[in-house]
C-alpha cells in the first residue's frame, strides 16, 4: 500500500515537472514570435514614416494658412489705404509693407498692419509646430526665406509663393527640406482701393460669372452695373495696379462700373470705374474710327438720371462688348 501511494506521487512529480516545461518552452515560443529579432527596426521605420508625413503635412498646412492670412494682410493693406486714401506707389512699396505684414503684422517697424493679430503666418505655423510637438513628442522648427507675389494666373486671385525649410531633429532621424508652396488668396470681398482713394463711396470686389464673351448683351451690362460686380477685362487694371495706383492696362486686369445717379459727370465721360475715376475725357459723337467716342446707354434697364437726360455712359470700346450694333438706340447726351 505505501509503495502504490509512493509511486503515485513520484508519477504526479513526473507530471508536473513535465506541464511545467510544456509551459516554458510555450512561454519562449510565443515571445518569439511576437517580438522578432527584427522587431526593433520596425518601430524605427514606423516612426520615420510619421516623421515623413509629419514633414509633407506641414508643407501642405503652409499652404492653407498662407491663404487665410494672406487674405487677412490685404484687408490690412487696404484698411490703410482707407486710413491715409494713398495708394502704395512707391518703389517696391507694396510687395515691402505685403510681405512684412504677413510674417510679423506691421507695415513697417513702427506702423500696426490693421486686422492682423493671430493672422500672421507665422501665427498658424508655430499653431502645427507647437501642437505636434505636446501630442506627438516631435520637435521641429521652420524658417521662412522668402515670400513673393505674383499674378500670372487668375484676374481674382494673387498667387502668393513661400519658399520654406522645415527641420525635424528626431532621436530617430533627422529630416530637412525646403520647398515652395504656392497658394492662391481671392480678392473677392475686398474693398478696391480705386474707389477708396478716388471715390465718394466705396465697392467690394465681386466676380460677374459670365457666359461665353460672344453672348454678352445688355442683360449682362445691367447685372453687372446693378450688381457693383466686376469682371476680368484684358485692358482693365489688375488688383495690384490698382493697390499701387497704376494704370497701365493689364491681361489680368478687372473692371466696374461708377454708380451713375451718385455722381456728377458730363457728356465726355465713360463710367468705366479706371476711366471715370482718372477724369478720362472723349469727344461726345455717334461715330469714331478709333472708338473713342461715349455714348449714352439709352434703354429702359438704364433710365435717365433724375431731373436730367443723363444716361448710362460708356466709351464705344466698352459699349460694343454687350451692345450689338444696331441691337438697341444708343445717343449722345447733351447736358
């Protein structure tokens, strides 16, 4: 009997022993494969990955806030034109006080760049920079080197170019590079500065969505004039020229239309807002070979002025881009 009970426990010994060792050899086999020799290079690479789109998301994000504070400095821009009613035409005078008012939100060193706290650019780069460094542990530091202004490609839009270089200094890796990022700032909205410096009220910026330029007519003349909106005119004045005060006709060139019953004007002015603004003058006649005649729109979209046989006025270049000849009575107005 003592011999049984004897042999029992050396059997359960035997057994124990033997789970114990099935659980070892599991326990190392298992941590083999969930940790590989090569498990380490992995997360390394992993965290290069997030390194890199780090650095093509920054990039992208410059994009965006380039857009939204480079609009923010033309309203600081203009709301200065506003305050002095001077265009900015001196030499290099306003891509100088742009550009300065985008990184630091002055004009100059000792003027306030109006609207832009918490707008500059750097504003909403530091914003990224910072915030990915507390949530992700990556440190990073941007330097702007140059900013340039341009407008080669849409008559309502300034392109602006940021030439930028993004450093990362990682325990992992250290990435560098430097790019430029193009972003596109409207202008709808924005007060012309024409009407501001020249003009008795002022007018926002708003894009007339035509049809094709063969189909305008007076339907279109009317809802441009009625609307106070502009459109893209190959020998109108750009933006920029009109912030600078420059009246050389541009291919992006825009233009409007003076509000005929606000002002005082006589029978040898166009209402082209560049023209009219400029006191630009022509000879009142039904007829000019070099089309430089103004004549009076005299149709029922634009009645006479009150208390006076004023008509709607246009030079025959700008009458002939919605009127066909002969589509309606155009005369010359004695005043």
């Amino acid at each position: 009997m003592d011999l049984r009970i004897r042999r029992n426990k050396k059997g359960i010994i035997f057994t124990i022993i033997s789970i114990v060792i099935a659980i070892f050899f599991t326990i190392v086999f298992s941590a083999r494969i969930e940790k590989p020799i090569d498990y380490k290079s992995f997360l390394i690479e992993t965290r290069v990955n997030t390194l890199s789109d780090y650095m093509s998301n920054f990039f992208d994000y410059t994009r965006d806030a380039t857009r939204v504070s480079g609009y923010s400095a033309f309203q600081g821009l203009i709301q200065d034109i506003n305050n002095t009613h001077r265009y900015y035409n001196e030499t290099d005078e306003f891509e100088s006080n742009y550009t300065y008012c985008l990184r630091t939100g002055n004009l100059t060193d000792s003027k306030i760049c109006p609207n832009m706290t918490n707008r500059t650019l750097p504003y909403y780069l530091n914003y990224i920079r910072d915030t990915v460094n507390k949530e992700m542990n990556i440190k990073s530091n941007y330097t702007i080197n140059s900013i340039t202004i341009n407008q080669t490609i849409d008559a309502f839009a300034i392109e602006l170019t940021v030439n930028i270089t993004l450093k990362i200094n990682d325990a992992y890796a250290n990435l560098t590079d430097t790019r430029l990022v193009a972003s596109p700032v409207p202008i709808e909205g924005l007060p012309d500065p024409l009407f501001i410096v020249n003009g008795s009220y002022n007018q926002n910026i708003s894009e007339y969505k035509f049809r094709t330029e063969g189909d305008w007519n007076e339907t279109d003349l009317a809802s441009l004039y009625y609307n106070h909106s502009y459109r893209a005119y190959i020998n109108g004045i750009s933006f920029i020229n009109r912030i600078k005060g420059n009246f050389t006709p541009s291919i992006y060139g825009i233009e409007s239309f003076v509000n005929y019953t606000n002002v005082t004007y006589n029978e040898s002015h166009s209402l082209v807002d560049y023209l009219f603004w400029r006191n630009i003058t022509s000879n009142c006649s039904n007829s000019s070979s070099e089309g430089k005649v103004v004549v009076g729109i005299n149709i029922t979209t634009f009645p006479p002025k009150v208390s006076t046989n004023q008509y709607f006025q246009l030079d025959e270049d700008h009458r002939a881009s919605f009127i066909r000849s002969g589509g309606t009575v155009f005369t010359c107005p004695q005043t």
